[in-house]
C-alpha cells in the first residue's frame, strides 16, 4: 500500500490508476516548455523583423479623445 509521501507504484495487475503521475517527469517537461517559450518570447522581442506599425492619421483624426459618445443618463 501507498502511503501519502510515496508514489503509488502498477505491479502490471488489474487495472491502472487514470490520477497517478509521474511528477518528476512532469515537472522536468514543464520546466523545458517554460525555458523554451520564454527563450522564443525574448528572441521575437528582440528581433527587428516583427515590428509594430504606425496607425493610418487618418483614422487618429477621425477619433477624437474626449469626444466620445456616453449613454443617455450615465453622464
């Protein structure tokens, strides 16, 4: 029998059970995902290929700041 501390462990009888994990692994996995997406996030944010692009003026003109239309009786 498994006590809380250690891992229940499959003799290859009856059947498995669905909610033991092997959290080593697991966490071993997360920590590679979690170094490679950081790495990809700070590569894109330092490349110059994806840049944002300025707004067309003409729609900066068409929007106002301050002019914008509130619901009647919220004002």
């Amino acid at each position: 029998m498994a006590t809380p501390t250690e891992a229940p462990r499959h003799d290859g009888h009856g059947p498995r059970d669905p909610f033991s994990y092997d959290y080593d692994t697991l966490r071993v996995v997360g920590l590679v995902l979690a170094i490679v997406m950081f790495v990809v996030g700070i590569l894109t944010a330092l490349s110059k290929k994806f840049k944002c692009k300025k707004s067309d003026s003409s729609l900066s003109e068409a929007r106002q700041p301050g002019k914008t239309p509130t619901p009647a009786g919220s004002a």
